[in-house]
C-alpha cells in the first residue's frame, strides 16, 4: 500500500521536462557556400544550411517528424550524435543497422527522452 510521502516521492521521480515538437522535411538546400571555396548543393532542413539548432534540456520529450523531401529517390534517416538511446535504439537512425532508412516522400516519427545521461 503507498503512503502519501512515497506517492509524492514516486511522482517526484518520474516527474518530465518539457515537450519540445518539431517538424524536420529534409532535402537538398542549392547554392551554400560553408567554407568560403564554392557554391554546392548541401543537406538542409526546412530549406536551411545551416539548419537551426535544437536547444532541449535534462528530461525533455523530444518529438521529431522526419520527412525525407530529397526529391530524388534517395533513403534517409535521422541519427544524433550524443544521445544514449537506451531500450529505443530504433530512433538511433543507423540505415540498415537499427532502422530501415526513410524512402523519398515518407516521414518518420521520432520521440526521444533527452535523459541526464545524453552528451
């Protein structure tokens, strides 16, 4: 039977960060020049290079809709550097290796919890 201390001490511990909701199209962005040498066709989001960064803290829900908006017939995932994907290691987004990669015009959906342990 719980007592009140220990459902205050559950709820304590499983309480979350915020939601934090983004639609990704990725595709090509035309015409970036990143190192200064030439022009050239780069991977952007939502039409961007660079695209805009992703701020989350400690326990944050993140919620990704990935679509692949290559135009081109080309697969795509998602992968994040400095994230532990513990027990979800499908959201890691290795082609091949932990998730078939995305197929040009389809969308993959994303819902990752950014825990204390993520770099």
């Amino acid at each position: 039977m719980w007592t009140a201390s220990g459902l205050v001490a559950l709820l304590a511990t499983t309480a979350l960060g915020a939601e934090v909701a983004k639609q990704w199209s990725v595709g090509w962005v035309n015409d970036v020049n990143p190192d200064g040498k030439f022009p050239r066709r780069a991977i952007g989001i939502n039409g961007k290079f660079p695209a805009d960064p992703l701020t989350v803290n400690s326990d944050d829900f993140v919620h990704i809709n990935f679509t692949n908006k290559f135009g081109d017939g080309r697969p795509s995932t998602l992968h994040a550097h400095g994230l532990f994907f513990t027990n979800v290691n499908y959201y890691d987004g290795a082609a091949g290796v932990t998730q078939c990669p995305v197929p040009d015009g389809y969308s993959f959906y994303h819902e990752i919890l950014n825990t204390p342990k993520s770099g």
